[in-house]
C-alpha cells in the first residue's frame, strides 16, 4: 500500500493533465463555432449552417483547409527563431492552465504563487509575436510586432496591479485559497468592482481582441506579425490567440467570480433538487465553465460591437487611464483593510 500511494497519485495527476489540456484544446474549435454564429447574429446572418448540424463541424473543415495548404517558408527568413515563434505564442498560453482550480477536484496543481506563476508565464507569449515579426524579413509583419510588444507591455501592468486588490482580501497568492476565501466572505467583484473592470479590459488588450488588436490589424499592416505565416505555423498563431481567452477568462472566474461556487440563492436552490454525488463531483464544474462561457460570449460581443482603436488612443487608455486607476484601486483597498 506504501507503493501505491505514490503511483496512484501519479496517474491521478496525468488523468487531470489529459482533461485540462483536453478542455484547452477542444475550446479552440468550440470558440470558432460561436465567434462565427454570434457574429452571424449580431450582423443579421445565420453563420455556418451546411458542414454539420447548424455548422458545428464548420472549425473540422477549417482545420482540414490549414492542414492541406501548402506551407511556405519566405527566403532569407531567420529559420530558428521563424520556426520557433508559433510555439512560444502557443505553449505559455497552454502553460497556464496547470495551477487554474476548475474545480475542488479538477486542477493539476496548487501552488503557493499560483498568481504570480500566471503572470509571469502569460507575459512569455509576447516573445512569439516578436520573434514571429523580427525573423520574417518583412517590414509590416515587424511593424506588427513592434505594436504587439508595446500594447501587450503597456497592458500586462495594468493587468497585475488589478489583482493586488483580490490578493490583499484573500491573504494568498494560491488561486484555491483564493476561492476559499469568497466561500467564507463574498465573490471579489463586490469589494473589488473596479479591479475586476481594469483586468477585464486589460485581458481583452492582452489577447489582441478588438478593440485591442492593433498587433494584427490587417486594414493597416497586412495581418500584422503573422503574414508570412501559413498552413499549420498559422494555425497555431490561431489557436495561441482562442486558448489564451480561455485562459483569461478561467482566472478572471476564478479571482473575482468565485470560481466553482455556485451563484448566491439560485445555486443552493438547484443543488438542493440533486444527488449529493452530482452536487459534490459536477455542480462545481457546471458553476465554473457557466462563469468562463459568458465571458467568453463577452469577449465575442465585444469584438463584433465596438470599432478598432487608434492605437494613440490604445495606449493613451493604458498609460493615462488604466494605469492611474489601478494604482488608485490598489491605495483604496490597502487604506480600507486597515481601516477595518
């Protein structure tokens, strides 16, 4: 039994990797079905409807298109670093999910700096966007970039100030304590509104989602950082892009929303109809992926609502707005919990 423990734990621990990284993944296609029916809808279309039932297999032929397209390599392309970028955009984007708690049961880790750990990995993918630009041997793909980096460095402080606040009530850099804590006190978005507005805008800037995607911005740069890129390195741009909404959105639910808790009076109420089985092992999941599928509809509605900022005004909102309120948010929640 001695010998079991340790290999139990093992494979319970490459279960949970095997679902993570497959509820990761399988959001890519998932995420592409809804951005095309919801943008369909809010421009008064119906969006895929022939490949499938009402267009569910439309990303599977999508994928099948980037797979069968020839890949092209530019000449004179700095080869390493050209081959190389679409996975430094992509696995920091992948890497974040092993400290998220989907729920009591359901995280590969939980590590005393889990915050800082999803900081520090997530800023990473600026690297693939850069390296993606500086090795194509093209002007535009490097004007993209160049904005990449300076957006994405602009917004990542606004984005770490915003959750000094939630650190400050919680005590922990521990995203399970952090939940635990909204269990015994309320979810983080009540003390912690303004925060939780800064982080939500500073998301959408870190994934390049309009009104924030002036890295790629094809009016301007002709698709930006990732123009000289086909076929599956594309893709995988592509998928960096999906995946790291995900990510987002699952620490935003996890920092503000009360992660797996279920919602205040409708959630005991519903739980109190169902096996305590169902409760204890798929409620807390069902409360998580409600939480992060709005916001990820949020994201969508986003995207297909506003116009494109300048990108002066992209960074003038950085510096000038995001950047002051945060540092006020951090000021007034330190001054109110030593008051209290």
């Amino acid at each position: 039994m001695e010998n079991l423990g340790p290999t139990l734990t093992i494979l319970l621990t490459l279960v949970r990797i095997v679902l993570v990284m497959t509820i990761a993944l399988l959001s890519v296609p998932v995420m592409v079905w809804v951005e095309r029916k919801v943008s369909g809808h809010i421009q008064n279309r119906h969006g895929p409807l022939y490949v499938g039932p009402i267009g569910t297999l439309q990303p599977f032929a999508d994928a099948l298109k980037l797979l069968l397209k020839e890949d092209i390599t530019p000449a004179n392309v700095d080869k390493t670093l050209y081959y190389l970028a679409p996975l430094m955009a992509f696995v920091p984007a992948l890497m974040t999910f092993s400290v998220i708690p989907f729920g009591p049961w359901l995280k590969i880790a939980d590590v005393n700096i889990g915050v800082v750990l999803i900081l520090s990995v997530s800023s990473l993918g600026i690297y693939g966007l850069v390296m993606a630009g500086w090795s194509s041997n093209n002007k535009y793909a490097l004007l993209g970039s160049l904005r990449s980096s300076a957006q994405m460095i602009s917004y990542e402080i606004a984005l770490g100030l915003s959750v000094i606040g939630v650190l400050m009530h919680s005590r922990s850099l521990s995203l399970v304590q952090i939940v635990q804590r909204q269990a015994e006190t309320t979810w983080f978005v009540i003390p912690q509104f303004l925060g939780f507005v800064l982080f939500t805008v500073a998301a959408f800037a870190e994934t390049n989602r309009l009104p924030f995607d002036l890295p790629e911005a094809e009016q301007e740069l002709v698709a930006g950082y990732h123009v000289e890129y086909s076929s599956m390195k594309f893709a995988m741009f592509f998928m960096s892009e999906y995946v790291a909404m995900l990510s987002q959105a699952c620490v935003l639910t996890v920092l503000f929303l009360g992660g797996w808790l279920p919602f205040p009076i409708i959630g005991p109420l519903v739980e109190g109809l169902l096996p305590a089985v169902v409760v204890e092992w798929v409620m807390p999941l069902f409360w998580f992926f409600l939480k992060v599928g709005g916001f990820m509809f949020f994201y969508v509605w986003v995207r297909w609502t506003f116009p494109r900022l300048r990108y002066d005004q992209l960074m003038a909102l950085g510096w000038k707005v995001l950047l002051p309120l945060a540092l006020f948010n951090v000021f007034l929640t330190g001054f109110i919990r030593l008051s209290l």
